[in-house]
C-alpha cells in the first residue's frame, strides 16, 4: 500500500523536529545521544524518519530539550509548501468571519 499524496509522513517530520531541537541547543547527535542512553545511529534513524521513538525515549529527549513532549509534536511548519497551505486554507476554512476578520489583521500586522 502507498502513501496517498494528502497523508503526512509523521515519523519523518517528529525526526526533522528533533533535529531541530538538537541544532537549536547547539548538539551533536552523538552528544544527544549520550545524554538520552541511545546509540548514535538510531539518533539518526529518527531524525531520518526511519524510526519512531517510543515514548520513554521522548519523554527523555522532550527532558534534554528543556520542553514537553508535546512540543515534539508541533511539525506542521515542516510540512512542504503545497501541504502547509493545504492545510492553512483548511483552517481558515473552518473560521466565522470574527474569526476571519481577526486572523486578517494578525496576518496583516506581523507577517505582511
């Protein structure tokens, strides 16, 4: 079976997450490593999106990043352009026009 286009490769974005955690702290994926009890190797498996960490391992690695775990999961800025605006249209299309309005002025004053 084959990934339909609109599916979202999890393990692969959580992998580029922590990659950019890691580089945000300024570490090695053998220094990481080291600190969460892991070979480097399977470091980079994740970070490739070949490996899923379980959840003790995130727990861990959420603890060497001084974040929770759910901040792990925050991927969607990862997403690739088409993705990312696919699925920005799909949130503006569930907006009242308030809402509409507000988010007009947000984009308007800090993006823009």
């Amino acid at each position: 079976m084959t990934k339909s286009e609109n599916e979202i490769d999890v393990k692969k974005l959580v992998g580029k997450r922590i990659r950019e955690y890691r580089q945000k702290h300024k570490m090695s994926q053998e220094m990481l490593s080291e600190i969460i009890g892991i070979d480097s190797k399977h470091l980079s498996n994740i970070e490739l999106g070949k490996n899923m960490p379980n959840p003790q391992l995130l727990l861990k690695l959420a603890n060497a990043f001084d974040i929770e775990i759910k901040d792990l999961f925050e991927i969607y800025h990862l997403l690739p352009e088409n993705k990312l605006r696919g699925v920005i249209v799909g949130l503006l299309d569930k907006l009242n026009v308030e809402q509409l309005q507000l988010t007009y002025k947000y984009i308007k004053t800090f993006v823009i």
